[in-house]
C-alpha cells in the first residue's frame, strides 16, 4: 500500500482529526420509513374501534332513555285522572302469589334409645306412667294404664249410644270411572303392577292391587279360582302377560266376586266403628284423653286439635283387620286428605297423613285380637318379599304369628308410632315402611280399641296454610289462636327409669 492511497477509515476522518459518524446505508433508511407507515396504520385501526364503542354506549343511553320515557307516559296514562281527556283506564290487578310461611316450626320427636328402655311420663296430676319402647323401626312405645276402667267403659258406650257402622263395603264400586278420569291406558296400568318389571305379572302382584282397590283380602287359591272363571291365564302359569291382561276389563275382578258372592271373612277389615268428636262441649272423658295425647306427644295443640275426631272399633269374635299402613306416601300428584282444600289443587289421589297413631285397647280381649307388626325392626323392607314360599305376612287371619312384633290387647293400655320418618330439620320426612300393622283375628271374645290419628301434611306451606285458613273462621274469643310455633306445647315430661 502507498503513502498516497486513503483507507476507509481516513475517509471518515476531519481537517481537526475528530472522527465523524458513518452515513447509514439507503436500505436502513428505508426500513425506518415502513416502521413509521406500520404505526400510522395501527393509530387508526385503534381509533375506528374506539369511535364504534362511543357510538354504541351514546345509542345504548337512547334506548335507556326511550325506554324510561314510555313507561312513565304509560303510567301517567293509568293513574286517577292521567291523561286521554280524563279517561281513566280500569286497574288490571294480579292474583296475589300464596303467601310463604317462614319454616321456624320444629316437631318434637321422642327418642326410642333402645327395645326395652323404660321412660317415666307425667300424664296426669298425681300419677307417673311408665313408657316402653317395643321396636325402633318403626318408633313404636307401649304405656299401660293410659286409660282407667271407667274411661273405658265411657268410650265404648258413647260409640254405642251414637252407633257404629260396617267399617268396609263388600264390593267397593267406582273403579272404572277413576281409571277412565285418569285416562291409563292398558300397558301403563301394567307396568305400575308389574313390581319387579320382568314383564309378567306374578300372583303377588296381582293380589297386592286387588286388595288395595277393592278391599278383597284373595289368596293365591282364589286368585287362581279367578283366573279359571275369567279363562285369563291361557297358558296356565300362573302368569299374567301383557297380552292376557289386555283382554281383562278394570272392573273384571269385582264383575266375577260380585256374581260368586263374597264373605265378611274375605275382605281386608271386617269390624264396625264410630267417631266421636273431642271438641269443646264434647264428653270430660273424650276432652282429657285428648289432652293426654296432647302431654304424651308433645306436639303443639293445634295440630292435636285440628286433626281427626276419635275413631272406635268394635271386632265381634272373627273380626280382623289385614296388615296395612296407616299413612300413604306423599307424592307431588298425591294431596292430604285434611290439606286439600287449602291447597286449592286438583290432585287425582289422597291420602290421610296421619303422623302419628294412637292406639287404645278399651277390653282385654279373651282369645286373639293381637296388634301384629310383621316386619318390626326387620333390617331391610322389600315389599315383593311380603309374600313368598305361600307365607303371606299381611295376611293377619292365617300367619299373625309369623309377625316379628304382637302386642297383646290389655284394658287401658295404649300404643303409640310414627307413621312417618324426620326429615332431619324438624318436620314431617318419607313415610315409615316399618310402621306395616294389622289386627289379628278375633278368636274369642270381642275386642274394643280407639284410634287417635295426629294429621300433619309432610309439606310445611301446605300445612300452615291449612291452619291460616282455618284460624280465619268464626271463633269465640276464648278459642285458642292457630298457630305453627312448636314453643306453645306441654312441657318436657319424659325423664328416663
């Protein structure tokens, strides 16, 4: 290299020898002018969508304006003397909604703690009776010497001096006109049958429908005796198919018993009864017994007062009453039979929700007449079980024996269940299977009992309202306010021996 040859750096180079930035190439330049065109391009993109969103919230206040305005022309237009001339348009006024009650009731529920535990309980001034648990499932207490011999002898001749009456028909009637109001067709009423829904009807089946509907107690020989007259089971089985039950009218069953005739001995309950009502005014007897039940249950007097009058039974010597439940479940189509009216629905089915059974033996009955509890304290329930190897347990006239739990008929002793579970807050729960009872038969002698049912519907809007409606009728003044606060009750008077 000469002297007289300048290297790059010499070219960068000053008169003063201070060195001078490069120049940047024309391509560097260039990509500094895309970069500025890229932002320009993202500022208006960011602007348009800002201007759409002003325009949106200023167009959305409009409609909030517009919106509000109408309707206070509308109700200007409605009110007393609004405008339209002085045209005043009629008030349109809407059904008030059913008022809903606060759910701050509790209902007291005794404890069994154990078969055989012994309580002590104040019924009356001046006397200490004693409380036996008999089975826990259901909940089921014996207390002798509930009643004394002359508040027996004063029941049983009230329920004469007003008479009793047959407590069941023969032949109940009726059937075909509610299977036609419910509009079931052939295959539905077979598979509500159909238990096990195998798809035949087993003779279990049948006879647990019958009975239920036409207050027949069949066995397996008269069903089968049916079966032959009625030539339903084609293939001779035993068996009910679909096709065998489609050619079967509802009323076929009760057709053929009416024509053969039926006996006392063959119907579900065969006894006489009477009610008697425990108001004011009614027999001192028939006041205090209800007072009693009132003290032993613990319960509110409202629900004792507003629930059904004394029942008493008289079984002359082959009475029975075949095993049964006292209480229905309580579905949404099913209403109770002492709410119904209050609850100002159309329902196709009720039932009487009875809480709680008060039984009373009024005699000591001299052969038979025993309370049987088939499967009292059983581990599990299965009601297809009920029947089986030609053992039918609900049958009281032929296997009372074979019941898990009998309780003998003594003069002034009673019994008392719940018919019903809790629902774990207090009030009313699933209905207790366990609670399956009959009357066995009278052997020997005549037997006298009364029934005392506490009614309270397993839906607390119900009830209340049931109460509120009936607090709103002509009272004296003197008469006690209806009222669901369980605070108003008897004090505690159950202390354990």
């Amino acid at each position: 290299m000469t002297d007289d040859q300048e290297t790059p750096e010499a070219e960068g180079a000053t008169a003063s020898g201070r060195a001078t930035l490069p120049l940047r190439p024309p391509c560097e330049r260039l990509s500094c002018h895309k970069s500025s065109v890229c932002s320009r391009s993202y500022f208006v993109v960011v602007m348009v969508f800002f201007h759409v969103y002003i325009i949106n919230v200023i167009a959305l206040l409009f409609y909030v304006h517009y919106s509000s305005g109408q309707e206070d022309a509308s109700r200007s237009r409605d009110a007393p003397g609004g405008g339209g001339g002085g045209h005043q348009r009629p008030e349109t006024r809407r059904a008030p909604p059913k008022p809903e009650f606060l759910r701050d009731a509790s209902l007291t529920r005794i404890e069994g703690i154990r078969v055989g535990h012994v309580q002590k309980v104040s019924l009356v001034p001046g006397k200490v009776h004693e409380m036996r648990t008999l089975s826990l499932k259901p909940l089921l207490f014996e207390i002798p010497g509930f009643l004394s011999e002359d508040e027996c002898r004063v029941v049983m001749q009230l329920a004469q001096l007003k008479g009793l009456m047959e407590s069941q028909l023969m032949v109940q009637e009726g059937q075909e006109e509610l299977a036609k109001e419910l509009n079931l067709s052939p295959e539905e009423i077979f598979n509500l049958l159909d238990i096990n829904q195998d798809g035949q009807l087993q003779l279990h089946e049948i006879l647990t429908h019958s009975r239920v509907r036409d207050g027949i107690w069949l066995t397996p020989e008269n069903l089968k005796e049916i079966y032959a007259g009625l030539k339903a089971d084609k293939d001779n089985n035993g068996l009910l198919s679909l096709e065998e039950f489609r050619l079967l009218s509802n009323d076929a069953f009760q057709r053929f018993l009416l024509k053969r005739g039926v006996k006392r001995s063959q119907l579900v309950r065969n006894s006489r009864h009477t009610w008697l009502y425990q108001g004011k005014g009614a027999h001192q007897v028939l006041q205090d017994l209800k007072e009693r039940v009132t003290r032993l249950t613990r319960l509110p007097p409202t629900l004792v007062d507003l629930s059904e009058p004394l029942q008493v039974v008289r079984y002359e010597e082959g009475g029975h009453y075949h095993a049964h439940h006292d209480s229905g479940p309580v579905y949404p189509e099913t209403a109770c039979t002492h709410t119904r009216l209050a609850a100002n629905t159309s329902t196709p089915f009720e039932t009487s929700c009875r809480y709680i059974t008060v039984l009373f033996y009024l005699n000591s009955v001299d052969g038979g007449g025993e309370t049987a509890f088939p499967v009292a304290d059983n581990r599990t329930y299965d009601e297809v079980s009920l029947i089986q190897n030609e053992v039918d347990l609900l049958d009281t006239r032929r296997n009372c024996d074979k019941s898990n739990l009998r309780v003998k008929p003594t003069k002034g002793t009673a019994v008392f269940w719940y018919n019903y579970l809790s629902d774990g807050r207090g009030w009313v729960g699933e209905q207790d299977e366990y609670a399956l009872h009959g009357g066995c038969v009278v052997t020997r002698g005549t037997k006298w009992v009364a029934n005392k049912w506490i009614n309270i519907d397993p839906d607390y809007q119900r009830q209340a309202r049931y109460q509120q409606l009936v607090s709103q009728q002509p009272e004296e003044e003197d008469d006690e306010g209806l009222t669901l606060n369980t605070e108003v009750q008897s004090p505690s008077i159950h202390q354990d021996l």
